[in-house]
C-alpha cells in the first residue's frame, strides 16, 4: 500500500489527504523523506561537474521538497490535535532533524561549490532574484558554521541538536499545561458572558467530560472569557493559570529548559563570532545590532508609558464606579477595556443621532 504522506496529491489546492493519512503513516514516511534528501544532498556536493546555480543553488532549494511536505504535514497535526503519539515523534524528530541540517551546512565539499558561486558572481550575470538567493544561501551556511573548524565545528553541531531537543520540550510542555487545566463555569457565571463564549465553553466541557461549561487555556477560550467576564475572582484565577504555563513544578516546568537554552545560545553565538545572541540573531534584521533596538525602543517608550497611564487611571476609575477597591490588575484591563469600548461606541452612537438631521416629513 502507497503511504499517502509520499504518494501526489490530488486534493484541491494541494492540501494533504488528511482523511487518508493516519499516525502509522507518518514515521514510515518521515524515515523514506529523510533518506531521500539526504541522498539528494550527497548527490549536489559530490557532482564532478563545476559548480553552476543549476547544479548547486536550485538543486539545494528542491533536495528536500518531500521532507518539507511531509513535515508540514506532520506539524499541522502535532499543532492542532496532538497526542502522546504524536508528540513522541516530535521528540524523536527533533535531533534528526537538527543533525541532518548540521550535515548540510557543515558539508565541506557543498559548501565550496556555494563558495565558488558566490566569489565568481560578478561575472555570472545573475538576476536580482538569483543574486539574493546565492547570497541568502551562502550566508545562511556561514551563519550555521561553515566557516568554522576542527572541535568548534562538532561543538556547534552538538549544540544545535541540543537546542532543537530543547525547544521540543519546552512547546510540549506548554501545551500539556494549557490542555491539562481547566475552570469549571456555574449557570450563573456562563448567563453573564455572550453566547459564543458560552457557546465555546459548554464545547469544552464536553470534550473535558466536565458535565458543565468550563473554561481553558486555548487563547480562542480564555482571552474572551477575561475580556467578557463580570466576575474578577475568576478571571484572576485564569490569568494567573495562563500566565503560569510552563513554571507550576514537575515535569512540564520550564524554567531550567530556559537556562539552559540561553546558555547555549550565547555558546553558539561565541563559537560564530558573536559578542552575544542578540547580535547573532539581529544581524539579520532590519534594526541590525541590540543598540538600535534599544534606541528605538527609548524613543517609544516615554509616550508609550504616558498613554498606558492615562489608560490605567480611566479603567480603574471604571473599576472604582463598580463598587471594588484597590489597584488595577492585570486580569481587569482586559474587561474594561471592552467595558469602556462598548461605552464610547454607544456615546459616539447618541452622538451621530442627536447631530443627524431630522428626516424631513
């Protein structure tokens, strides 16, 4: 039987035969893509022939069109209705994924051929398009350690692997606080809160076997549920459970994952020639270097602040003329921000029809 995640597909638009495509399909055919671009890639370092766009950048850019496929596919699933089958191969697919583009980029003999490219590309009568695409190209394998030599070649490629595992681990552990917490919601707090929410909540109750309308922390359920609900204590209690996610303890905490993630980022940016990651990571940006973005941001930030103020003063005077005391909090400004949207709609909505004139006779 053909696996569908490597057969063509004949569906409008191109989109994957999901209905066809089951869980055993997908590790079958990730093995038999990856297989298959590396196989390309040997092909493209190893060509006896000089190397020409042809040959080596456009060859490049289609050696793993059947990986990519069938990860889009693999990370639309994993995103949408992810599973412990599911997330498993992700875990498993993550250090493969970063070793195979460590061999890329790290591949002495592909990277010459770019490089013969790019120092003969003045007389290769390129197309502006072409031009930046050999550019992009070479500078992306320069970026991944081309350059680099004897142990900090391996150091850097231990480093992506890790870093790949890492990021794993951190999405998955989000995901499993987001899915596995939930508020439970009183006839009387869903009669406040607009049909769709209600709606949406009842939704996940039946999926959670709640027995009742309860709210999680999908942000399409949590954000309107605090921009809509009158009741603070519970929109207290969902804020803080959203802002919590990944840093409530055991085994789906994150905190040591981020540690350890930025250590080895400043690693990576030292072995590449970096003062620190964030001059690793803006160099390729607009703004360029961490002292144009604080620049930017310092120009902001004064009005910013002024207006967020004022903001603040206006919803608390709102929170006050409802009868609570104490301070603005972060779980409020959501529902008075609605509250005060709603209120300047209706006054801009009077205004329009005292000053239209009267309908004549």
């Amino acid at each position: 039987m053909i696996n569908p995640l490597l057969s063509k597909w004949d569906t409008p638009f191109g989109l994957p035969p999901f209905q066809e495509i089951s869980e055993s399909d997908i590790s079958p055919a990730f093995d038999a893509a990856l297989d298959a671009a590396r196989a390309r890639i040997a092909e493209i370092a190893d060509n006896p022939d000089a190397p020409s766009m042809a040959n080596t950048i456009d060859a490049l850019e289609a050696a793993d069109q059947d990986l990519s496929r069938v990860l889009s596919t693999f990370y639309t699933l994993v995103s949408t209705n992810a599973n412990p089958a599911l997330e498993e191969m992700q875990r498993s697919f993550s250090p493969r994924l970063a070793a195979y583009s460590s061999e890329i980029t790290l591949n002495p003999a592909l990277f010459q051929r770019i490089e013969t490219l790019w120092q003969a590309r003045e007389t290769l009568d390129l197309s502006e398009e072409a031009a930046r695409v050999l550019m992009l190209t070479r500078r992306g394998f320069v970026r991944a350690g081309a350059l680099l030599e004897g142990e900090d070649r391996q150091r850097l490629k231990d480093v992506t692997q890790r870093l790949a595992v890492l990021g794993t681990q951190f999405t998955q552990n989000l995901l499993a606080d987001e899915r596995d917490w939930f508020m439970p919601l009183s006839p009387e707090d869903a009669a406040d809160l607009p049909g769709f929410v209600v709606s949406a909540a009842e939704g996940a109750g039946r999926e959670k076997d709640a027995g009742g309308p309860v709210i999680t922390l999908s942000r399409s359920l949590v954000v309107p549920f605090l921009q809509f609900s009158p009741n603070r204590a519970l929109r207290q209690k969902a804020w803080e459970a959203w802002n919590r996610r990944g840093e409530n303890g055991g085994a789906t905490d994150n905190r040591s994952i981020v540690t350890e993630i930025l250590a080895l980022r400043q690693q990576r940016a030292h072995l590449l020639g970096y003062e620190t990651f964030a001059d690793f990571k803006l160099e390729v940006e607009m703004a360029k270097t961490p002292a144009n973005v604080r620049d930017l941001l310092m120009q902001v930030w004064q009005p910013a602040r002024e207006t967020a103020m004022q903001d603040a003063d206006r919803l608390t005077a709102m929170l006050h003329a409802d009868g609570l005391e104490g301070a603005l909090q972060p779980w409020d400004w959501r529902y008075y921000s609605e509250k005060r949207r709603v209120a300047e709609h209706d006054l801009n909505e009077a205004c329009l029809l005292y000053t239209s004139p009267s309908p004549r006779a």
